[in-house]
C-alpha cells in the first residue's frame, strides 16, 4: 500500500543536519490501511484550541538543529505552497495549518533549495471536505505583520477579526508572529466576483506591536499570495502573485476574480 512501511520509515527518519519535523508514531493519520493496534500511540498533530473558524488547524512543528542567519532561511512546503521558516534562538518551529481530507504533504527545503525532510499523510476524515477555493498569504520578514483579506461575491469581508463568514467561508489562521501561512477556505463557493487584498499592518516586536518602519529587516517585504482552485483533485489550478509591501498601512489589492 501506498501508506505503507516505506512512507511510514520517512515520517520516523531524522537527517544528521536537521531534527526536522516531530511526528507522530506511525506518520499524522495511519488511515485505517494498516493494523497497528500495538503501537503506544498514533495521533494527529498537536489541535489548537478551537475559536471557530480556526478549528480545522493543526500545529506543524519541530526544530532545526542548525539555525542562524548565516544559513539563509529554510522553507516549509504544504502541498506545494513554500512559506519562509523562520525560527526561535534555539532552532524551533511551529506553524498552523488547515488540512483538507485526502493526501496532504508537508516539506522542508534547506536555503539552498534541497529537501531536509518530508512526510505524506492520509487525512481519512471525510468530515474535512476539500477546499474549493483557497487563498494563502506568506511573506518574507518574521517581524511584520501582514494580513490577508478576502471579499466574497455577497458583500461579506473576511479577515483578522471577522475570520468566519456565514457564507460558508473563513480566516483560518490569523498569523502575528511570522510570515503566515494565512489561509482562507471555501468548499462551497458560491458564484459570482471575489477580491484578494494584502495589507502591511505594522511589526511585532518584543515589547508588542509598533510601527516603526526602522525595524524591517528588508526595505521591500515580498508577500506571495496562492490560490489555489479544487485542491487534491485531478482539476487543481493554482495562480500565484507576488507583491511588494514597501510601507505600513499599505492595503494592495492582489486578485479580482470570477468562480
């Protein structure tokens, strides 16, 4: 099976550079494929607390054994979309994802493009139907704060505190401490005009959220916004945007595009 023995000694192998990723006995989800009663323990990633649109989340984590500036930074890949992976002094990690059901993969590539480690996960819950409509947000400074807002053919307006829509559509991550990812789901879209908007709020730093522009680590942050259209099946179309945030309080507008 494809799930099988090969997948799962991937999941568990560790690179001598890199601790890579902390998963879980047996990969994130064993999928009912094969019997492994006698493990201690296979479970899902780490759940976050739930607060509504949020829900879906699951924390990505782990820890880079050798990190520090020098090195460039590495990448952290869900199904394909690259996020700059930023981490703490003493090489940790961690970052929230929502994964629809079917086959999902997360990677990480090292700053000169190779892969560390990657592992490929079955989500067999069908509860978790697939995104129709996804739009992720990353960028490359750890210290701004960027926000992705979404307006839906309806009026309704999607972003840090107004994340769920009653249309069906949601903010599932409101990113303050990195660069994203930031996600917005529908699975049932409904027809009509829909606009992508990308906003440089300000920067976080240790004593909270300022706006000093003299703090940025690039004069010119670069956003890429994702979207990607009937995820994980055989009609996958995706576009990919990359803009500049030159000043805080900038509110660009990415995409306007008809479903």
């Amino acid at each position: 099976m494809i799930w099988s023995a090969a997948l799962l000694a991937l999941a568990g192998s560790v690179q001598a550079a890199d601790k890579s990723m902390a998963t879980p006995v047996g990969g994130w989800n064993r999928a009912g494929l094969t019997d492994r009663s006698q493990e201690l323990a296979v479970n899902y990633p780490y759940a976050l607390v739930d607060r509504g649109a949020q829900r879906g989340r699951r924390m990505i984590q782990g820890e880079l054994a050798k990190a520090g500036k020098e090195r460039g930074v590495h990448k952290l890949v869900v199904n394909g979309n690259p996020t700059p992976l930023y981490t703490d002094d003493t090489g940790r990690y961690a970052r929230a994802y929502s994964f629809g059901s079917g086959s999902n993969s997360v990677e990480i590539r090292s700053p000169d493009g190779k892969a560390v480690k990657r592992v490929q996960f079955y989500e067999a819950d069908k509860s978790r139907p697939q995104p129709v409509i996804r739009v992720i947000a990353a960028w490359d400074d750890s210290q701004a704060e960027v926000d992705l807002h979404v307006v839906t053919p309806d009026g309704q307006h999607a972003f840090w505190s107004h994340p769920a829509l009653s249309n069906g559509g949601g903010l599932d991550a409101d990113t303050v401490d990195g660069p994203g990812p930031e996600n917005f789901v529908m699975t049932s879209p409904m027809r009509g005009l829909y606009q992508v908007w990308i906003n440089y709020w300000g920067n976080f730093g240790a004593s909270g959220y300022h706006f000093d522009e003299t703090t940025r680590q690039r004069p010119v942050i670069t956003s890429r916004v994702t979207l990607v259209f009937n995820e994980n099946t055989a009609r996958e179309r995706r576009e990919e945007f990359v803009v500049p945030l030159r000043a805080i309080g900038e509110l660009t507008l990415v995409k306007t595009f008809k479903f």
